[in-house]
C-alpha cells in the first residue's frame, strides 16, 4: 500500500477547544485520531508585537484524500483568525497502524 498518510498539526489555546476539535473532526471521519499534547509555549509575532502564549499542539492523524475537507472543517471551527494548519506526508508507518488510519477516513 503507497502511503498517503498525513499528520497534521495545529494548535489551540485550551484543552477543552481541542478535544471539541478533534472529537468532531474524528466523528465525521475527516481524521482517525487526534493527540493533544498540553503544556506548550509558543512565541511569535503577531500584528507587529511580540507575543508568548499557552498552546495545546493537536497532532491529527488523516489521509491526503481528507485533506481539503479537514481544511474547511479546521477553518470553520478554529477559534483562531489563522490557524496553524501544516501537513507532513507519512513516508513510512507501520502497515497495520496505515491500513487501519485508511480504513477510519477513507472507508
């Protein structure tokens, strides 16, 4: 099986907002998992100033084939004006964790 898998990666400012995201984005299929990872600190520029906040990182698991669809979704829901959304393709996996990442996005 080619591997079309994508981890993609956003962030949000709470738990809460996360596990909301993930949990619908899961239940429309759109990804097969989302890892929320707490306790991150970002820091970058926004509107001219400087800034440093909390973040939760939200690792989400899909296929390349969702990935337009998982856009709007993100885009629609992301309390964010822009939301950090960045895909890296999946060059090699665990064939059973692939096949099954396939089978909960793409059918």
């Amino acid at each position: 099986m080619a591997a079309t898998a994508l981890v993609v990666l956003t962030t949000l400012a709470t738990e809460a907002q996360a596990r909301t995201l993930v949990t619908s984005l899961v239940t429309e299929r759109l990804i097969a998992c989302g890892t929320l990872v707490p306790g991150a600190r970002s820091i970058y520029r926004w509107e001219g100033e400087v800034t440093e906040e909390g973040e939760v990182v939200v690792l989400l698991k899909t296929d390349v084939s969702q990935w337009e669809a998982l856009c709007r979704a993100v885009r629609e829901r992301h309390p964010y004006q822009v939301p950090e959304l960045l895909a890296l393709p999946v060059d090699r996996g665990l064939e059973p964790y692939l096949s099954w990442l396939a089978s909960e996005v793409v059918g």
